[in-house]
C-alpha cells in the first residue's frame, strides 16, 4: 500500500487531534484506512475541488465543513 507523505502527515494531524489516541494506533488505523480504499477502489482520488475553491469559500462564506470528504482528501479538520 502507497501514501505520500503529505497525506500521511495530514492524517497524521487529523488523528491525533484525539488525545486519547497513540501512534499505535493511528498506525493500524492508517493500515486499515489503506487497505479498505485498495480492496474497494484501487489506486487513485475522485476529483475534488481545488485549495483556491475551498479557500473561497472558507473566506466568503465562512464554510468550515464538509459534506462529502474522506481523510485523504478533506480540506477541513471537520468533514463527513
């Protein structure tokens, strides 16, 4: 299983945001998270909108949360 490392990292900072959480366990938490997205849908994201879209809206509107968003590919820190 791939990740880059940027994307580790995000989900690294969306994981520990938990205090009760480990590094254990966000390590078989992120083995999971990939093996799931392999088995299901291969290698690859669906396509999203870009930072600027969502800096936009994040400026103009106030958004802070998203709807449609998986831990590889949300822009928030709050996301379902």
């Amino acid at each position: 299983l791939k990740l880059n490392i940027p994307h580790m990292e995000k989900l690294r900072q969306l994981y520990i945001a938990d205090p009760e959480l480990n590094e254990d366990a966000f390590n078989v938490s992120l083995y999971v998270l990939l093996q799931r997205y392999h088995s299901l849908l291969g290698h690859g994201m669906q396509s999203a909108c870009s930072e600027h879209v969502f800096d936009a809206l994040k400026h103009t509107l106030q958004v802070n949360f998203e709807c449609f968003a998986s831990p590889l590919n949300c822009r928030f820190p709050r996301y379902c």
